[in-house]
C-alpha cells in the first residue's frame, strides 16, 4: 500500500519514507510513524509523517504488521 492516502496512515504504523536529500536517489528509510505532519487527505507524493528516530519524510511504503 501506498503513502498518499491520510486515512490509511496511523501512528504507530511501520512505513517507508523518503527524506528531503533522498528524493533524486529514492533511497528509503524504515521506521515506526510518530506524528502525521500532512493536514491534507490526500498528497501525490506521499503524506509527510515524523519517525519515533526524528527523521521527517514522505510515506511510499506502509508495512504490514
């Protein structure tokens, strides 16, 4: 499942994300979400959420379990 869609981003979920410096390379980072950062119900490039490690990025993967 893609990150573009709020509603199927939960706190606590274990997701992908892309940070800022990582965009060109599409490298991703796996983490546990702390907070949503995307007030929008829908982005293109993903919902920006902050991991429980601080790092800030865009959803492109949400893991299952």
């Amino acid at each position: 499942m893609d990150g573009r869609n709020r509603a199927d981003v939960k706190v606590g979920a274990r997701v992908k994300v892309v940070q800022k410096p990582d965009q060109r390379t599409g490298r991703l980072t796996e983490g546990i979400v702390r907070d949503i950062l995307t007030k929008s119900a829908l982005h293109p490039h993903g919902i920006k959420v902050r991991l429980q490690s601080g790092i800030v990025g865009r959803v492109k993967e949400i893991l299952p379990g």
